[in-house]
C-alpha cells in the first residue's frame, strides 16, 4: 500500500497545481457558505490565479471559478494531485 501524501494548505499551492480537498472546518459563517458553493471534502480544485499582493486566491472547482480569501483558505487542507 503506497504511502498517502503529505496535506498541504489550499493557501500554499502552486499556480496551475490541482488538489484534492481533505480537511475542512466545520464551523464558521464564512465555511458554511463555502461548503453551500460546493468546497467539500473529496473535491478537486486547481489554483487558477492569486491577486498581485497574495489575496484573494481564484481557484476553479465544479466547472466554475471561485475567489477566496488567503485567510479562508489557510483552514482547507488539501492533498495535491501528482
């Protein structure tokens, strides 16, 4: 059985790397509305682009884009594709 890869945060990807969501708050208004837009566990999703100053992130999932705050995404921990 081969090893699992090491978790990484959301926040910390590459541009172009795609991850798969393992970790994720369970509570907290901004989480709840991000869980609605459909950011759960098991979900891929590719880091498309971040603001020239770091915030906020664009990443794509589900077949649309997404803007996140880096703060809200430091708390999604993601395993990333190989």
């Amino acid at each position: 059985m081969a090893d699992p890869l090491p978790l990484s945060r959301l926040s910390d990807l590459a541009i172009g790397a795609s991850a798969t969501v393992r970790e994720f708050p369970k509570t907290g208004t901004a989480f709840v509305r991000l869980r609605e837009m459909g950011l759960l566990a098991g979900t891929r999703v590719t880091l498309i682009r971040t603001a020239p100053l770091g915030d906020p992130l664009e990443i794509k999932l589900r077949g649309y884009n997404l803007s996140l705050r880096k703060s809200e995404a430091d708390h999604v921990l993601v395993e990333v594709v190989a």
